[in-house]
C-alpha cells in the first residue's frame, strides 16, 4: 500500500498531502513516547500518535517512516504544520483509538 492509497481509503481525514504520495507503507507503528519512537520507530511505517507538534516530525524524520496518523482526536499544532508544508510530510487524523486506527492500516497492508 502507499501513502496515496491510505489517502484514498478514507480512512483518515487529511490535515496535510505531502510530497511522497507514492511512498510505499510497509508496516504500522504505534507510540507516543517520543524518546521510544526515536529509538524503535520503523522505517516506511504509517505512525499512529496522539502527539501533534513539530518533535513528532522531527523523530518522523530520523526514522524515516512513511506518514503520520494523529489518532483521539489529536491535532498538529502551529509549528508542526509549518513544518509538514515545508517538509512534505503527510499527516492524517482520526477521532478513533490508536489500536483502532493502527489495525485497520494493518488489515490493509
């Protein structure tokens, strides 16, 4: 599945279309511990967080995953939005779970 294919599903509401839309997701990966993620992340996975700010993209980029799914409603904030248009990354939301949201990318995978 790619990036573009997640976008398409409907899934997820999109808060920002990046650039790599045809990056392909491989896995999914839950947490919200930053310090954890920085340390376990998994490269082209579809992230699904509560944590909305511009750290969030920062460890994105240093494990290289696919995209982000903010999940319970969560939000980017200010800075973290200017960060994705100027970086490209793609963020989607959902007001389901984390579990929620995680399985059903994983069931599509």
């Amino acid at each position: 599945m790619t990036v573009q294919d997640l976008i398409d599903s409907g899934l997820f509401e999109v808060v920002h279309q990046g650039e790599e839309t045809d990056r392909r997701i491989l896995d999914v990966f839950c947490c919200d511990l930053l310090s954890i993620a920085m340390s376990r992340g998994i490269e082209d996975a579809a992230w699904v967080t509560v944590m909305g700010n511009i750290n969030t993209l920062a460890v994105m980029t240093l494990t290289d995953m696919a995209c982000i799914v903010l999940a319970e409603g969560s939000r980017m904030d200010e800075a973290g939005m200017l960060k994705a248009h100027e970086e490209g990354f793609t963020i989607l939301r959902t007001e389901e779970p984390v579990f929620e949201a995680a399985l059903k990318i994983h069931d599509r995978l």
